[in-house]
C-alpha cells in the first residue's frame, strides 16, 4: 500500500465578476411593469371612489374617511408608486 503525502500547494483565486447588465435589465423591466400594474391599480380606486389620492390620503389622515382595508390598499399602492418613481428619477441623475 503506498501512500502519497498531500503537499501544500497554493492556488491563485481568480476573481470572478458576475455579468450584472442581464440583472439590471431584468430589474428594470420588473420595476416597469409593477409600475404599470400599481397605476392601473389606483386608477380604478380613483374612478370608484370617484376621488384622487391625494384626497383619500387626506381625508385619511383628517379623519373624515375610515382607513378600510381596500382604502389601506390604495395608499400602499400610492406610496409605492411615488417610491419606485423617486427611485427612477435618482438613477436618471
């Protein structure tokens, strides 16, 4: 039986850059059709409602709508949307 002694050899680690465009592009497109999807979504809480956001978000906060979970929703979409667009626009600049 014969034995081979294990030598300490070193290894180069080679540094490996993922390709991130495909990423990016794929973050785009996904944050472009959550975009499309929350402004049709608010648009038929405006038209139902027959209110815009800023009035529910006021009169949310002023006491003289009650915060329903459907209304609840609405303003989630909002925020949301206002968000991925101040987002955008900071990835313009």
């Amino acid at each position: 039986m014969s034995y081979r002694r294990a030598t300490n050899t070193r290894r180069t680690l080679k540094t490996v850059r993922p390709n991130l465009e495909p990423s990016f592009a794929e973050l785009d497109a996904n944050s472009r059709a959550l975009q499309a999807r929350l402004l049709r979504q608010i648009q038929v809480f405006e038209a139902r409602y027959e209110l815009s956001s800023a009035e529910v978000e006021r009169a949310v906060d002023e006491g003289r709508i009650r915060e329903t979970a459907e209304v609840a929703e609405w303003i989630i979409a909002v925020r949301a949307l206002r968000r991925i667009e101040r987002e955008r626009q900071a990835r313009a600049e």
